[in-house]
C-alpha cells in the first residue's frame, strides 16, 4: 500500500484522461520524432503512475497507454527500446530501465519515454509529460529522506531562487529549449554529514501543436472567383483544452484585422493583383505560443473576358458633394452577352446590368460622403468574371460652419499671456485655409493641409479684448464661425492715494477719507490702506476705480500712510504719505501736533511776567491775540504723496501751567522762512521772515470727573474764553 501522497505528488497532475500533464526526456537528449502527418491516426499517449521518469531502484511504475479517439480499444502493443515487448491491456507494470512506447488499433505509436530505476543517493525527479508553455514540478529526493536536508536545486550550473517547500519546484511555462537540472542536499550520518548531488538531467519539451500548413481551394484560383485558405494544425489530444486562433497573409499584408478563432478564411473575389506567396499563424490562447506556416505560391488565373476597364465621369473621379457621378466598364475582348457589375469597397454592389456589348453606364446621383472610396467594376460571358482596375474617388465636401476656441495656459487671460485661437471646421474636405479676425480685422490666417483645425498664438496686450471669429475655406465656398468674446485681464498698475479732511484744519474727533485708486487694472480690485504698515481696513471696488476708506482720527494717527491695490494678478502699493495734524478737540481751534515731547513747567511769578509781557505786545501790535485772529498758514484740506505739506515744520509740543490762573500754554507749530518763490508755495499767503512760535491757551481745571463732565455739556461755550493765541517767550523778547 502506497504512503500518503507528499504535497509535491498532490501538486503534479494524475494521468488521467483529458487532462493535461506534462512530457519530459531524461539523461540522454534525443531528437524528437517527427511531427505526425496530417491525415495519419493520431499518437498514443505513454502516461506514468506515479508521474515521476525517474525513481530508485526497487521501486514500480504502472504504464499507462491512452488513445484519445478510440478510449474502447483494447488490444495495446507495448514497445521496450524499440522493440516488441508485449501486447497487453493498457497498462501495465515495470521496474527496468529504458525507453517505451505504445500503440493501439486506432493510434499510430506514442513518443519514446525514458524510465530511470537509479541507484544513486539522490535524485531528481520530473513530473510526466510537459508541453510548451507548461508548468513543470521538479522534486528533489533522498533514498532515505529523514537523513535528507537543505536541499538546493540548480539550472545550468545555477543556482534557482528558494521557495516555501525544499522538497520540490515549479518551473513556469517551459519552453522547448530548457537546459540542463540537477539538485544537491545534505546527508547526514550520526558522526559526519556531506554533500549528495543528482544525476544532472535535460528536460525536452513535447510540441503542444505541429506547426501549421496552409492550403486553397481551389490551388488555382481565377479572377473574380472564390478561394478559401486553410490553416491546418491540430492541439495534442492530452491538451485539448487549448484553444487556437489563426492570422493569414499575402507576403507581409494581413488580410484580415487581428486574430480569428476559425482556421478557414475566404476571398470572396480574386483579383490578378491578389496572386503571391500566401502563408497563415496559429496561435496558443493561453500560453501565447505562436507558430507560422511556409509559404504557398497562388496564381490567379485570367478568364476570356479580357481587359476589363472602368472609367469615371468627371474624369479623374473628383467630385464635389451633390454632383452626379457617372461609372463606365468596357472590356477590349469578349463574346456575347456580357454581364456587367460595379462594386465599391470590394463588398458594396452598385448595380448589375447584362447586355450585348463591350461597354456599360451606370449612374450615381448627387453623391455624398459615404460615395468616396475605392470602386471597379467586374465582366464576363459565363466564365470567371473579370476584375478592373481600383479607382479611388473623391468627394470634396464643402467646409461646414467652423467653431472657434481660445487656449491659453491659465484659466484666466492676462496681459503678457500667449493665447492659441483654434478654429476647426466639423466637416469639409481638406486643404482647408482658416482666417483669424479680432472685430472684423484679420489677424492672420493658417492652413490644414491634411483637414481638422488650425491655430492662430499672440500675446496679449490690453487692446486685445474684444470679439474675435474665424473663417474657414476649401475652396467650395467660405464659413465664418460665431463671434466669441475675449476679456484680457489687466494687472493693477501702482495706486495713487489721497487724503481728504472735512474742514479747513484736521483735529482729533474729524473723519478723514483715504481715497486709493490704481490708474489701471480690471476689476474687481481690492485696496488695502495701512498707517505705519499696520493695516487699518480694505474696501473692494468689484466695477474698478477706486476706493475709501474713512478714519475717525485720535492723537495717534499723525504718521505715514499708504495703500495696496490687488486684483489677483500681484499687488501694487502706492508712494507713502505723511500726515501730521493736532491733538485739539473739535471744540478748540486750530492745528496740533500729534504729540508732545515733553512738558516745561514754569513758576508762578515766571508765568505772570511772561503772560504780562505777551499780553503787552499783543496790545502794542505784536502777534494777534486767540481772540482777534484764527486764521492759519496751513490749511491741509486736501493732502497726498504728490504735496506735501512742505510749508510748516512742526516741533516738539511744551505745556505752560499756570496753577493759580487754571491757564495752559500749548505751543502748537513754529513756522520757518522757506526762503522760497511765491509760485513754489501756493498755499503760503505770505512769506514769514522769522519764525513765530505759536500758542494756545487754555484753562487748567483741577475739578473733579462730574465738573469735567459738566463742563463737556457747554456746547456753546465760546472759545476764546477757553484759550487764546501768544508768542512764545523768544520770539517776545526779540520784539
């Protein structure tokens, strides 16, 4: 009783029929028999149980003998190194050495297999039969395999990659060539243990299928008659699983798109040009195994109808879609009636007329596209018909209304940009010449020598918006396509910002507007308007122009303002502008710097000879008094980076106290003597020939918050009883 099967004998095919196992050649690499002729019984196949070519000495292989057409068959002719051993039943049983074969009543006899009974410590073992394309086991074997271990397997000296089971190997899809094999593993003893290595051995693989033949029917075939050609090949019964598909050919022309799954293919008509070396390929679906046929030489033959001619009117066959086309067949020999026939495209009749005579019309009315193509006409006087010449037609079609589309790298166009205008007519028969206009002016024009569409590159400038349209002419009259409307995308150039005070003078409390705006650039544009680079807001201007921005001023607003315009296309910012103004309430006159550097108390006596003194000059014709005079030199109604208030300096603010007098002396700005032209500085009304220091006086109060807050409730409390206008303490004594 056999052990259980190892996982190596449970991966190797059982012979059993219909299957398909694989075929191999032991030690010894000898020529294969020939292919069997086709029309001859077909061979036996020689199967082993189990499946190994080569096992130990001692051991017994049963034989097995299949005929796959005649299964019933049971007087079997056994063969032992090519002779007549026995005849038995289809199998039977071994245990020597050599090459065998079989045949049976209705097969013809089987390929040689080689059995090894080996006596050696280890060997190699390879599954029965393999094929091209197959799946091949490889098993390495010890004679006594619990001694047995690290077992390696080679080809050609090289060493294969190891896999998850020692024990054997798969080889994917052999080939016919497949070198030489052999394995190697360890023997151990209980004191030593060496290196055992296989009989090497080479693996011949088994054609899945003879190479094919071609054949024709008939082997001489005549012009305008059928010929059918034949592929002959035949899959080894042991793989009749394998599916077959066929190509043909003319000396190296297909003559049929791809593969086909019928090894018969027809020409319904032969012509004389169709004589040559014809030759076909079959291949395996499977395993991609491809083989081709010799060559067979076929001649056409020529029928007594002779020199069979079509012409077409208009000559030359170049028509214009709507005209009628006129075909004529003439032959130069012949005898009674003759049947004419006209074809397009080898399959499509056009009409068929029979008539006692060597020359025939036919019609075609108002052709259309589906008429070009290749026509000839076919003659005879019930003979083989006759082919003419192939004749190529033409129709021009005239060029369809085009379509005009604008390519440009971004989704969006942007001055600078290059942009492609693609004009293509849906139908018309080529060369085609395609126009380019922007507003009704041509741009250029390109051509399509071979049809499809054409294409016009500019770059883009700001003029370039606009709608723009294409023409498109073969010749057979002019289309313009629909207008299509480009807008070119300008970038925001560099803005311009202003600021606008309400009044004559700005104070803390006024709201002044920030008015930015770039001189160029398409909407929407968004600005951006900064103190000091802080930001302070943004304002959109989605139609373009410009934009404000309105800013309720406190004393720390004096500074550098700008503006940032951006649309997307990058963000300019504007020159920075300076504003200075006072740090006065609304309810006080006059402009203030926006800080003090410092404060210089003076004494109480100090203060009243001061006071006393200024109120002197005041009196004697010096500076106006608060009370006389509010009239200002600067009056920033309207400032910007293009001018600057360049007729006052401001200086640093000093604070008068007077405790007793609740009285503060705030000096407000110092004007300087510009040394200037009268035309330089409009808005100076007269020059100043040395500079004044001007004062605001005010009441200190030391009240509490509920008497300021009362205070703050006098809206018309008037203002020169809060503070008045005095020169400073140098400008005094130099008076």
């Amino acid at each position: 009783m056999r052990d259980k099967p190892s996982f190596c004998e449970m991966n190797v095919p059982s012979p059993q029929p219909g299957q398909a196992p694989m075929f191999l050649w032991l030690l010894l690499l000898i020529l294969a028999p020939g292919r069997e002729q086709l029309g001859t019984p077909p061979k036996a196949a020689l199967l082993l149980d189990p499946p190994w070519s080569t096992t130990f000495k001692g051991s017994k292989v049963i034989l097995i003998c299949k005929d796959f057409h005649s299964p019933a068959s049971r007087d079997v002719f056994w063969y032992h190194d090519g002779n007549v051993w026995k005849t038995e039943s289809n199998k039977i049983q071994t245990e020597h050495s050599g090459y065998y074969q079989c045949k049976t009543r209705g097969s013809s006899l089987s390929d040689p297999v080689h059995l090894e009974f080996s006596d050696d410590w280890l060997i190699l073992q390879v599954s029965h039969p393999v094929f091209e394309g197959d799946d091949v086991v490889l098993r390495c074997q010890g004679k006594k395999e619990e001694k047995t271990s690290k077992k390696a397997y080679y080809k050609n000296y090289k060493r294969l990659p190891d896999n998850n089971d020692p024990d054997c190997i798969t080889l994917n899809s052999v080939s016919r060539d497949n070198g030489k094999y052999y394995c190697t593993a360890i023997r151990q003893t209980f004191i030593i243990s060496w290196t055992e290595t296989s009989t090497p051995l080479n693996i011949q693989v088994q054609e899945l299928f003879p190479q094919p033949v071609l054949t024709a029917s008939p082997t001489q075939p005549t012009e305008g008659g059928l010929m059918t050609l034949t592929c002959e090949t035949q899959v080894h019964p042991q793989k009749s699983d394998v599916q077959l598909h066929f190509q043909f050919y003319r000396d190296d022309q297909g003559l049929q798109p791809g593969w086909s799954s019928s090894p018969d293919f027809q020409i319904p008509t032969m012509r004389k040009e169709d004589s040559g070396s014809y030759w076909c390929k079959a291949k395996a679906v499977n395993n991609n195994i491809i083989k081709k046929s010799a060559g067979f030489q076929i001649h056409v033959q020529r029928i007594p109808v002779s020199e069979v001619n079509l012409e077409i009117r208009p000559h030359g066959g170049n028509l214009t879609e709507g005209e009628d086309m006129v075909l004529i067949c003439s032959v130069a020999n012949g005898t009674g009636a003759v049947t004419f026939s006209w074809h397009r495209d080898g399959t499509v009749s056009l009409g068929r007329k029979t008539q006692h005579s060597l020359l025939a019309e036919l019609q075609v009315p108002a052709v259309k596209e589906h008429h070009a193509g290749r026509y000839y006409c076919a003659a005879d006087n019930n003979h083989v018909p006759i082919l003419s010449k192939w004749i190529t037609v033409t129709v021009r079609i005239p060029v369809s209304r085009p379509v005009l589309t604008f390519r440009a790298s971004e989704a969006r166009t942007v001055v600078g940009d290059v942009v492609e205008l693609h004009c293509e007519a849906p139908r018309g028969s080529p060369p085609i010449l395609y126009r380019f206009y922007h507003k009704d002016v041509t741009l250029g024009n390109s051509s399509a020598p071979t049809g499809g569409g054409a294409a016009f590159n500019f770059s883009l400038t700001a003029a370039h918006s606009g709608n723009y349209s294409c023409e498109a002419d073969n010749g057979l009259g002019a289309q313009r396509s629909h207008r299509v409307s480009l807008t070119v995308i300008v970038p925001v150039s560099r803005p311009v910002l202003t600021l606008v005070v309400p009044g004559a003078w700005a104070m803390v409390g006024d709201v002044v507007e920030l008015h930015c705006e770039a001189p160029r650039g398409s909407p929407p544009i968004l600005y951006w308007f900064y103190h000091e680079n802080i930001t302070l807001g943004n304002s959109s201007a989605p139609t373009g122009g410009g934009a404000t921005f309105n800013l309720s001023l406190t004393a720390a607003h004096s500074g550098n303002y700008s503006c940032e315009a951006d649309n997307g296309l990058g963000a300019q910012r504007s020159e920075v502008v300076t504003f200075n103004f006072t740090g006065a309430s609304k309810s006080r006159i006059g402009l203030v710097t926006a800080g003090a550097s410092g404060g210089l108390i003076v004494g109480l006596a100090s203060a009243t000879a001061l006071l006393l003194h200024l109120r002197t000059r005041r009196k004697s014709g010096g500076p106006s008094a608060p009370g006389t005079s509010r009239t200002s030199n600067i009056h920033p109604q309207e400032l910007s980076y293009s001018e600057p208030p360049d007729m006052m300096e401001f200086q640093p603010v000093y604070n008068v106290d007077h405790r007793e007098s609740d009285l503060v002396y705030s000096q407000i700005w110092i004007t300087q003597n510009a040394n200037k032209n009268p035309a330089d500085s409009p808005r100076m009304p007269h020059q100043v020939t040395e500079p004044t220091v001007i004062y605001s006086e005010l009441k200190a109060h030391t009240d509490d918050c509920a008497e300021k807050s009362s205070r703050k409730g006098s809206a018309h409390e008037d203002a020169t009883d809060n503070y008045e206008n005095v020169l400073s303490a140098s400008a005094a004594l130099r008076h």
